[in-house]
C-alpha cells in the first residue's frame, strides 16, 4: 500500500478532506458541512467522520487496514503553526480561538496515524500559498507572494521556501495594509481604509455603493454584471478596487521581492476590467527592478489548499 497523508481544508462553512500520496497529489476527497457556528467539538467530528469514510474506502480498495503518515491543515483563523492552536477567528465559528486542533485532531485520529506521524496546523491561505508554491503558478520558485481575492483578501508569504509566519502569527498578512482610496470604507477589522475594505469582494460592492452605485445591486457578481453591461460607476468601482491590489502589491513587492506574485480567488475572475487597473496600479506604483515580477493567475483551484496542507504533513 502507498504512504498516504491526510489533507483537510477547514472553513467557515466546508470542510474538505482528501488522502494525498508523497506528491501531494489528491487521491480522493470529501467535502461536508463543517459545522463551525456548533462547536469545536463538531468541527473535530467532521474531520474525523471524513478521515473515516476516506480512510475505510482504502482499506476496501487496497484490503488491508490504512494508516496515515501524516496529517495537514489548512484552517481558518489565525493559527499558531508550531503549536497548531487557534490564535483568534471569525465569529462564524463558535469558540474556534484556543482550540488545540493539532492536539485533538491527533486524538481523534490516534488508531489510524503511524508511530511518529506529525499533525502539522496552519492558516488557510498559507495552507493555499504553500500548495501555489509546491506545485502550482509558483512552482519553481524560491519566493513567492500568494494573494487571495474572494469575499475578504488573504495572502501568506513563502521565501527561500519557507513560510513567513510573524512574531504574531499573521505575517505576510496584506488585508490590512492601509490604502489610499479606501479611507471611506470600513475594514472587518473595525478601522477604516485598510486594503480589504475596497480590495476584498464585500468591500468592492461597498465601494460601488459609496460611488452612487444601484442599490438594488446586491454583491460582487451584481457589480461585475453590471459593468459588463455598460455600468460606469460598476467599472470604475472595478477599477478603484483592483487597483488597490495593485498599489499593495507595489508595496509589498518592494519590502519582500518576491521571484514570483500569485492571484487567486474568485474577484479576479470578473477577468480584464479587474487584471488591466489592478497589472497598471502595479506598474505605476513598483520601482524599476520590480516592474516584471511575474503576477501570475494561481494555476490548482480548489485543490491549493489540500496540496498545500498534504506537504506540509510530509515535511513536518
Ligand atoms: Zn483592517
């Protein structure tokens, strides 16, 4: 039987799991609801009914009893990667912040993990940044900054291929740098003008509204319609949002010089009226040994964050 990782992606409101080979490719995955507003409890009990059900497939499809060389998480909230603790979260999930989920995750899963087998916890977007850079837009690369543009904006940093994890668990963290143009927008984090208050999805909806945009446009989706139907206050809330992408990008591009930047997540899918102002904004902004990092288009999809968790279980 093959050596086989567990990798799991816990969110707000999915969790998926998968068995990976010692590539950190897929071999199958799950997905179910994770449960977060519940409990700790009930988040732990989704990962481990997945482990099972992945891990007794095995056992039919090999005929002998699977064991796990390791296990990966990739997990919202801010983490601590070498204890594997929940440092703080989002309210949508219920006393997520002190959760041992390294600890428990391990106990949990203890007849089914080989002698020795690490249990290795980090962000979700790291979980994804580390996938990006192992096998994905970044691969090949010795440094590289992962940017995630979806609801909110999550990014993790990788130099000399290791992860930037901070003093205070949240380095490489770009939602909230402070931006200009966003300083009529409120940030998630209770300040105003940080760059997910106009570059995450919520905060470009926002940023539609505050330019005079059509109320009865409900999200992101609505904006980026709109615009494609000759909206100009769409395109240029658009255009305003990708481009404090871009700038922050400048910005971070100049403190950490990244071989490669890579874009995923769903706000870039709106496609050239988001890449054209965001690259423009980059290039105005990045000084003359910047101006061709690659900005690339993230290549794994969902898939990201399992890989990225799968090895992380294997270098542990
Ligand atoms: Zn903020």
């Amino acid at each position: 039987m093959p050596e086989v990782v567990l990798a799991v992606d816990i969110g707000g409101t999915k969790t998926a799991a998968a068995l990976a080979d010692r590539d950190d490719v897929l071999l199958a995955t799950l997905v179910a609801p994770s449960r977060a507003a519940e409990s700790p409890d009930a988040v732990v009990e989704t990962v481990r009914g997945l482990a099972e059900r992945l891990l007794d497939a095995e056992d039919v499809a090999s005929g002998m009893r699977t064991t796990l060389a390791g296990v990966g998480i990739g997990t919202a909230g801010v983490v601590d990667a070498t204890t594997g603790v929940i440092v703080s979260s989002t309210d949508t999930f219920a006393n997520w912040p002190g959760t041992r989920v390294a600890e428990r995750v391990r106990a949990a899963l203890a007849d089914r993990l080989a002698d020795g087998a690490p249990v290795a916890v980090q962000n979700d977007v790291d979980a994804h940044a580390a996938g990006e850079f192992a096998h994905g837009a970044a691969a090949g690369a010795s440094s590289a900054l992962v940017v995630a543009v979806g609801t909110g904006i999550g990014s993790g940093v990788i130099i000399d291929g290791r992860p930037v994890r901070g003093a205070h668990h949240v380095g490489g963290e770009l939602a909230h740098v402070p931006i200009r143009g966003a300083e009529h927008l409120g940030c998630p984090c209770g300040r105003a003008g940080h760059l997910e208050a106009i570059g995450g999805g919520i905060g470009l909806h926002q940023h539609y509204l505050s330019l005079g945009g059509d109320r009865t446009v409900t999200d992101t989706r609505g904006v980026a319609g709109a615009a494609a139907s000759g909206d100009a206050v769409a395109a240029q809330a658009i255009a305003d949002s990708a481009a404090a992408v871009g700038r922050t990008l400048a910005g971070a591009a100049a403190l950490i010089d990244p071989e490669r930047i890579v874009i995923t997540g769903g706000v870039p899918q709106i496609g050239d009226a988001w890449w054209q102002p965001m690259l423009s904004a980059y290039r105005a902004e990045a000084i003359d040994a910047l101006q061709n990092t690659p900005i690339l288009p993230g290549a794994l999809g969902d898939d990201a964050p399992l890989r990225g968790a799968a090895a992380s279980a294997w270098r542990k």
